[in-house]
C-alpha cells in the first residue's frame, strides 16, 4: 500500500500554490521534496496532513480517500513534524513527547519513551524545562514526539511519516543521527517522506526525488534520474555540478 | 475519560491533588463553623441547638457555603480552559468579558423581564439562562474578533476584553438608570459580587448545571495539553479542533453564567487560580483542571467567610475580597512575563 | 384639624393594615421590643424622638442622628444587609423602610421567625404623623406616642398645613439639589423624597417632569429660572459658601442667584420624613414666606 497522491491541485485564497501534483509515497522508501522557497513544500505536506484542504485532486492513503478517513484514524497512520509553535506554559520535556501518544494508555508509554529517548539520544533532555533547552534541542524533542506517534500498537496498515525541515537547527551530528533514523524507519516498512534544502543529503539517502518549482512538479523519479545539472540548474537559477562518483552537488 | 486518567498524573501531582482535597474540605467546615452569629458546631452533632441556630447553620450558612464552592470552582475550571485554549497565561472570564456579559444578560432580565409576560415556573430559569446567553454572545464575539482563535495574540484578546466590558457596563448602566427603584436593588450590587441571600431553592437547579457541565468538561484534559502544540499539530493529532472551542466556549457559558446569574461578577478567580496551580505542579491538564476546581473552591469559601465576618454584622461585597488578593497576583504575574 | 379626628384618621388606618396586609406591614404592637435592629434613619431618629432608644441593638449606615448613634453596632447599607449578621444581634423586632435589600435577605429573615416590619412611608404631613404613630403602636407605646405627637408635633403640622391652604407659594419654582459636583448636579426628579419636600411647602418643583434623581445641565437650571434653591447639606451653611454659590455664573442668572435665595439644611432632617422634617419644613417655609 502506499500513499498516492493524484493531480493535487491547492488553492490559498486566490492563489494557486500547488498546480496538479501527482506522486507516491512508497512503504520502505524515503521520498525528499526539494525545491527553492515559495515552490510548496510545506503546502504540500499541510495537505497530505489533512491540515489544508485541496481544491482538486486525490489523496488515496492505503487505498481510501482522504475524506473517508476519520481524524483519530489519520492520526495512527501518519505522524507530521513542521514548524512548531512556542509553547506557552512549563512542560517537561517528556511531557512534550508524551503529547504524541495518542493511544494515552500509560503501561507502554514508558517503554516506547525509552526506545526513542535512546534512538533519538535525548536521554539527558527528557527531565528538562522544555522552554530552557536550545532551538536545536527543541527540535530534537518534537523529532521524538512525532517518531513516538507510530509507536503504538496499531499494526492493521501501513503507516507513514513525514518531516518538513526537521533538521534546520540541528549540528552535523545530530543531522546525521536524524537521517540515520529515517533510513531505519524506511528498513522497518513506514514510508517517510521530507522537505529539504541540502541537496547532498537528498541525494544520499532518498530513495525518490520529487523537485517542486513555483507550485508545479517538474521533476520526479530517482537520484539518478532527476539530479543532474541541467536540472537542478535551472530550478535553482544558480549554476549547479552533480558529481556522480563522489555522490556530490556543488553549487558555490 | 480514559481509566489512566489519574494513573497518568505525576506522584507530585497526587500528592498536590490530596492537600487540596484537604484544604477544601477543611474550608468547608470553617465556612460553616463561622459568621457573624454565635454558634458551637459541637453542638450540632449533639443535637442541642435551638431553632434560630439550626436556621442559621442550615437555611443560612449551608448553601451560602456550598454555593460559594460551586462558584469558585466554576470561576477556576473556566479560566484553566480559557488559558488552555486561548495559549494565552492572562485569559479569564473576567477579563476577557464574559462574566460582564453574563451580567448584562441578568440585567436585562432583571429589568425589562417584567414586562415580557412569562410563566411563574419559566421565571425562576429565566435569569440565570439569560445569563448564560450573555455569555455565548461575548465569547462568540470573541471569536470573531480573534478570527476563530487562530489569532491568540495577547494583545487582541485582551483589547477585546476591555471593550467587551465597555460595552458591556454601558448596557448595565443604561438599564440601571432607566429602571425604577425595585429592580434597582437587583442590579446594584452585580459589580462587585455577594453570596448573600442565598437559599436552597434559589440555588439548586444551578448546582445541578454547574455538576454536569463540570464533569462534562475535565473530558477535555487531553485535548487541551495536545493543543498546546498549535493548531496544526493538535489537528494531526487527531484533535477536532473546532469542536473543542465549541465545546469550551458552550462550557464556559454554562457555569459562569449560571455563577453570575446568582451572584454577580466576581473577578480575579479565573485568573489566579490556574496560575497558582501550575506553579504547585505543572501545566497538564488532568491534573491542572481538578487541581483549579479544588482550589478555586476552597479559595472562595474563604473569601466569602472573610467578606461576612471582618466588619460583621455588616459584610463587604465578596468580589472586593477576591480582587484585594487578585490584583497583586496579577502584578506579579506581569513583572514575571516581563523576565521570560 | 382638631386632635380627635387625628385619632380616628390614625385608627381605621390601624384597622386597614390590620385586616388587609401581609404582617410585615402592620402597625400591630410586636410580642416582644426588648432588641430592635433598624435599617432607615428616620427610624432611628423616631425611636430617639419616642425615648424608646435604649432597644436599639443594631442600625444602619443612614442612621447618624443623633449623636448617639455612633455607639451603636451597624449592619452595614441598608440595600445589603447580612441576615446572619442581624440574627446575630439577637433581635426580637427588625424596623425598616421598603429600600431594605437584598430581597433574598429579607425573605430569610421573615423565614427565621423575627419579626420583621416595613414602615410604609407616605411623604407628607400625615405620613409623618402615621409612621411616628406606626412605630410607637408596634413598641407597645400609643398612649405615650400619642402625648409626645401632641405636646412636640401637632402644633408645628397644624401650622404648616395652614401655610400650605394658605396657597401663597403655589407659585414659587424652587428646585432642591443634592449634590454639586462641576460635572454632575444631581436634582430632585419626580417621585423622590425632595419633590415630597418641596410639595410639603406648598411650592412647586421645577424638574418634576422627570422620574428620580438625575442630573441636569446649567443651561436647563437657568431656562427653568428657579426663585429658590434648597440645598440639603448643613455644612454648606457658612457665608462663605453662600458667596461662591452665588459667584457661579450658572446661579446668577436665576432669580434665586441674584437675590441669594439658597436655603441649606440638614439632609436627614428635609428628606428623612421623620420628626425632624416637619420642624425643618416649616422653618423654610416660614422664611420663603417673609
């Protein structure tokens, strides 16, 4: 099963943001969305995420329509990491990923919470104020939050994850342990798909590119496929080398 | 309610929840051991009191008491979920105009009720849904004004509020000054809040409204701690959002509404108490909600035992009592903002 | 009107209240005066008038004549009172006029068994009259009553009921103020215990048009031209005061301005509707008179 998504067409206000996309979502893969600012990354996942509605198009999540699948339902099969809000009020940082067990059954909750804090290498950050830990910190926090959504006992369907820049405050190394994760997830049968800006990584670990420009899908298919320089170049306006044995992008 | 419901609060927070338990029912009796008139509790148990004592202690001090838990709870629960929905630590009935809309509904039913004919058995409801009404009708404002609550910028909201009072006490003193004297009395005291008066049958179908709707609205705990996030995340989560600020905006009505219908505006509860109960715990919901009731409760047991004893045998206006505590705390709780 | 007919006129309207109203409003004597609670200062001041004072345990905030007074516990505003705080004086007797409040409390306090009474008030001569005779009937006292309305009253009414069919002053635009603030000056409307004052002289009050106290704007004073105005505030009555009064611009314009025709008086005593209004209103009218 997979998510299939079908001549979406998203509408804000007047404006058209997203013009007739149509991709997929795989179980077992990592399918990055790339593309400048403004193309509709974040509109696009806001709308697989139910958080947007569409004005044309489908959204088939395991064979049903998006309409058809009731909100809680959403919920156990796909989990979302974006932008997040400030939190007002003092929670503990546990607390925070305690708000993406949405099954709220509390004898599996310490065990899950376990398995994350040590995936995710957030042990020392679960006793903390939520509010004093860094941007960074913050960030590892939801990463952890939204993992630990799936992490519950519905097993019926396949289930998905998606993350919108959910490394933009992160240091190299906690870059690297949040993309080695993803790839576990994909090997574990979730499907996983991300917005990014770093090229390198796209083409690193996604298994399918998808490249966004101005709201339109103009190129979709593997690395090897989409990314080349003639490509890239001209969605990026910037003069872009793609080199195939080092597997690196070079564009300064 | 989940069964984990009280599993999931931290030992803290249990031990937090059993203090108050305490406080609240030392309160109690306190609240019905002391007035203004003489009398030995012992001698309840015995059963030596004579009739006035006993009309004292059970047509005088019982309801004036119980009601004033009810409505103390009603005041806290409604400021925990306000402050919960609206992500904003300065929400309160009080401030963001619903208790003055509650008043304005009970005003015009105090005076222009007179002329509308209604049924004798209609009228004993006809005041506090006319409160309630005035309530749904500023929180609907509200809404709008905030877009739906997707602005919960701080600034709106409390701007909203003051004109929302404005409004609100230029409605109340239009009525006053067109009415004749007897309904004056009704309105004259609204400003500032008093248990006085209070008997069982004035209070016991509010009693009954403020039970259910509270019992109805600790459902909410969950969802509110997953709103904390921000509306999309709450959304993802599985979180009807529209239908928890109806739900909260319909609760919130209901009880402070019916608790003004009874005994006019009394403000700061809503804002302090909350407040104080996150600092004692923390900031999740299924133990702030119950948390604020205990303590909402109990705090205004004691403000109205204050209000009638410290000049007795006369007695202040309650609302005095919980504002002279409340604006302090709201001192306080700026200058704190102001550090963060 | 020769002392007889006052009796009779006293006792049917005895008898009225007897037979036909609820027993808060009647006269009867009361089984017990022994602890009397007051909320209304002409109560007060009757109860001293009749030397019935030492049965007082508790009064209002109004009642402040006389001295004495000061000593006494108070329960607080009479449109709130506590009906625990009154039970706990202990009283036999609760006197009070129909401004008690809140309604709850007095329903609490007739459910408790004490006897509650609410002096009607007619704001007239015979309303006077009738309230001191009320009053000293449910004490036990209406022989005594009837003596002292004698020997300190009836000749003081019957004056000034002369002065009133006498007519001289029917004409005479007179408005009574009860408060002067720059931004508000609140007059007697219809309907309130100062256009009851005025009428008691015989004279005509110019803002009887509208209802209650409200306040009026200088131009409408001086478009009404008022030849007197009664201000209920003695401690305005120094020259001084008189002066600046009269300096005010709004003032000088009307008759009673420019003749300096402010009479100032005690406000309990015009307005109180007990004993002492009658005196006051007589002295006034005596003075309007010259």
């Amino acid at each position: 099963m997979s998510i299939c998504v079908n001549n979406l067409s998203c509408k804000i206000g007047r404006k058209e943001i997203l013009k007739n996309i149509s991709l997929e979502i795989n179980v077992g893969e990592i399918i990055a969305i790339l593309g400048p600012n403004g193309s509709g990354k974040s509109t696009l996942i806001n709308t697989i995420s139910g958080n947007l509605k569409k004005n044309s198009g489908e959204i088939i999540i395991n064979k049903k329509k998006i309409e058809q699948i009731n909100l809680k339902k959403q919920a156990l099969i796909r989990a979302t990491m974006s932008q997040s809000h400030k939190i007002l009020y003092d929670f503990k940082s546990k607390e925070i990923i305690e708000l993406g067990w949405i099954q709220f059954n509390s004898s599996n909750f310490s065990e899950a919470l376990k398995k994350v804090s040590v995936e995710c290498n957030i042990l020392d950050l679960l006793e903390k104020n939520f509010s004093i830990l860094s941007g960074g910190e913050q960030q590892r926090i939801h990463f952890a939050r939204t993992l630990i959504q799936l992490y519950n006992d519905f097993r019926d369907e396949e289930r998905y994850y998606f993350f919108d820049e959910p490394s933009s405050n992160l240091d190299l190394s906690h870059e690297m342990t949040l993309f080695k994760i993803l790839k576990q997830k994909a090997n574990e049968s979730y499907g996983v798909l991300i917005a990014l800006h770093d090229l390198n990584l796209a083409y690193n670990f996604a298994d399918k590119i998808a490249i966004l420009k101005k709201g339109k899908l103009v190129h979709y298919g593997t690395p090897e496929e989409v990314l080349n320089n003639k490509n890239l170049s001209e969605v990026y306006e910037l003069p872009i080398r793609v080199n195939k044995d080092e597997r690196m992008i070079k564009y300064y | 309610m989940n069964k984990s419901y009280f599993f999931n609060l931290k030992s803290k927070q249990k031990i937090i929840i059993l203090v108050l338990i305490f406080t609240f029912l030392f309160s109690l009796i306190t609240g019905f051991w002391n007035g203004s008139y003489d009398l030995e509790i012992i001698k309840f148990f015995k059963n030596e009191l004579d009739n006035i004592q006993q009309f004292v202690l059970k047509k005088i001090r019982f309801p004036r008491v119980i009601l004033a838990a009810f409505v103390g709870s009603s005041l806290a629960l409604s400021g925990a979920c306000l402050q919960g929905l609206f992500r904003n630590p300065l929400a309160d009935p009080g401030l963001i105009g619903v208790s003055s809309g509650a008043a304005l509904g009970a005003a015009f039913s105090i005076v222009l009720g007179s002329e509308i004919i209604v049924g004798g058995y209609l009228k004993t409801f006809l005041l506090p849904l006319s409160a309630i009404l005035g309530s749904v009708v500023v929180i609907v404002l509200l809404s709008i004004i905030t877009n739906g609550f997707k602005n919960s910028n701080i600034t709106y909201i409390i701007l909203a509020g003051i004109a929302i009072n404005s409004l609100a006490g230029v409605g109340i003193g239009f009525l006053t000054y067109i009415s004749d004297d007897a309904e004056l009395r009704g309105l004259s005291f609204w400003s500032m809040g008093s248990f006085e008066g209070i008997s069982w049958n004035l209070i016991i179908p509010s009693i009954i409204m403020i039970l259910i709707t509270t019992l109805w609205t600790l459902t909410f705990a969950r969802k509110l701690d997953i709103i904390q996030l921000g509306e999309n995340d709450a959304h993802r989560l599985g979180v009807n959002i529209r239908k928890l600020k109806i739900n909260i905006i319909i609760s919130s009505s209901i009880i402070v509404g019916v608790s003004t219908s009874l005994v006019g505006m009394i403000g700061f509860v809503g804002l302090v108490v909350p407040h104080l109960v996150r600092l004692l715990g923390g900031s999740n919901h299924n133990y702030l909600l119950i948390a604020s009731i205990l303590f909402g409760s109990s705090l205004m047991i004691i403000a109205d035992l204050i209000s009638r004893t410290i000049i007795q045998p006369a007695q202040l206006p309650v609302g005095l009592i919980t504002s002279a505590i409340g604006a302090p705390f709201f001192l306080w709780l700026i200058y704190n903002m102001k550090r963060k | 009107m020769n002392n007889r007919k006052y009796y009779l006129y006293l006792f049917l309207l005895l008898i009225f209240n007897w037979s036909t109203s609820q027993k808060n409003n009647s006269c009867v004597k009361t089984i017990n005066p022994s602890k009397v609670v007051v909320a209304g200062g002409s109560i007060t001041e009757i109860l001293y008038f009749l030397n019935l004072e030492e049965k007082i345990v508790g009064i209002d905030v109004t009642s402040n004549f006389p001295e004495e007074t000061k000593e006494i516990q108070s329960i607080g505003y009479v449109r709130n009172l506590s009906s625990e705080g009154i039970l706990s004086l202990e009283p036999t007797l609760v006197l009070g006029e129909d401004d008690m409040g809140p309604p709850t409390t007095i329903n609490q306090i007739n459910e408790s068994g004490i006897d509650l009474r609410i002096i009607s008030e007619s704001q007239n001569i015979d309303g006077i009259i009738y309230k001191i005779m009320c009053i000293g009937s449910i004490m036990g006292k209406e022989y005594e009553t009837e003596n002292i309305i004698n020997n300190q009253i009836l000749n003081q009414a019957n004056e000034l009921k002369n002065i009133q069919k006498k007519n001289n002053l029917k004409d005479l635009n007179i408005m009574l103020v009860l408060s002067m603030q720059p931004s508000s000056i609140i007059v007697a409307g219809n309907n309130t215990s100062g256009n009851s004052f005025i009428k008691m002289l015989g004279a005509k009050n110019i803002f009887d048009s509208f209802e209650g106290w409200k306040s009026v704007s200088k131009e409408s004073i001086i478009k009404k031209n008022p030849d007197y105005i009664l201000i209920p505030e003695k401690n305005l009555h120094k020259n001084s005061e008189v002066e600046k009064l009269s300096e005010d611009l709004m003032f000088k314009n009307t008759n009673a301005g420019k003749k300096g025709n402010f009479i100032f008086e005690d406000g309990m005593a015009m307005l109180g509707f007990g004993p002492r209004t009658i005196l006051s209103a007589l002295k006034i009218a005596k003075i309007i008179n010259e």
